[in-house]
C-alpha cells in the first residue's frame, strides 16, 4: 500500500493551505481566509473517515493528521491574537497562550515516553477529539464576525468553551500519562 493515501494527500492539502490562510488573515481578506479555513478543517474531518472507511490507516498518516491539526491550529490562534487593524473581534493572549501550551504539554509527553519509557501511541481521546472541534469551531466564528465587521458576544461565547474544553482534555491527558507511569 502506498503511503500517499487519499488520507494522507487531504492531510498534506490542509498543511499547504496554513501559509495561503495565514497571508489572507494578514491582508485583510478575511472572507477567503475563512473559507480556505473551513475548507482546511473539512480536510480534517475527511481524512480520518477516509482512512478507517477504506481500511488505509498508514503510520505516516497517524503523525500527519495531528501535526497539521496544531499547525493550523497554533497558526489561527496566533493570527487571531494580533492586534491587526482589521480585525474586530480577537482571541485572548491567555487564551492562545494555554492552547499552546497544553498542545506543547502532549508533544512534549509523548516524546518523553517514546524516549524515555517505550514505543507507544497515545490516541486521540474524546476529549481531544472535542478540543480540536471546538477549537475549529472558534476560529471559524471569530473569522466570520470579524468578516461581516459586526461586534457581537458569540466569539466570546466560543473563547469561554475552547477554555473549558482545554482545561478538560489536558487534565484528562495528565491522568492518562500519570497512569502509564503508574503501570510501567
């Protein structure tokens, strides 16, 4: 089986659709940096289906899929944070800052244990899996009211969940870790 996968070709496309996203926040085009978004997020929803519906899990995919996920992610936070002229509504310093930092706590944990312990993988769990979404979904409502310029409490409705869900799914990663540990 090749390793460029349907999959793993729409996981790739969402990768080069981060630096097209990034210079149309920028610029200012914001209508087209949402849809190219919503189109890189679709990828994201696609690929795994893909994968499991046609029976073409790859290793290269299982790497892929999650790294495009924080590169886009980390990509719209940090866009979103700016204080650029042209956007009306941004997400919160502290905000971004505890997304990445939760993100950068996973990498970090993983690598440990691949060093340190044993080979292991650690799946997504549902509560990953929501963060991501809901993540998505925050940079999608932030994008489309900073399009329409309109103020509005919705964003702060998205950045109050994406706080929730980040909290949740690191402390659900921490007793995932801490219970390895506890086994080993």
């Amino acid at each position: 089986m090749s390793v460029l996968t349907p999959a793993n070709q729409l996981t790739l496309l969402r990768m080069l659709l981060i630096p097209a996203f990034a210079l149309l926040v920028l610029y200012g085009y914001l209508g087209a940096a949402l849809l190219v978004f919503l189109l890189a997020g679709v990828t994201d929803l696609l690929d795994g289906l893909i994968a499991r519906w046609s029976d073409q899990k790859t290793a290269l995919g299982a790497w892929l899929d999650p790294v495009a996920d924080k590169l886009l992610l980390v990509t719209a936070f940090v866009l979103l944070t700016l204080p650029l002229p042209h956007l009306l509504h941004r997400l919160p310093i502290w905000l971004t800052v505890l997304v990445l930092s939760r993100d950068v706590g996973i990498v970090a944990t993983v690598a440990i244990f691949n060093l340190a312990v044993e080979q292991r993988t650690f799946r997504p769990s549902l509560y990953g899996k929501l963060a991501t979404a809901t993540y998505i979904a925050t940079g999608v409502i932030t994008l489309y009211y900073n399009y329409i310029a309109r103020p509005s409490f919705v964003p702060g409705l998205f950045v109050w969940a994406a706080l929730a869900i980040t909290i949740v799914s690191g402390l659900h990663y921490l007793a995932r870790a801490a219970r390895i540990i506890r086994e080993h």
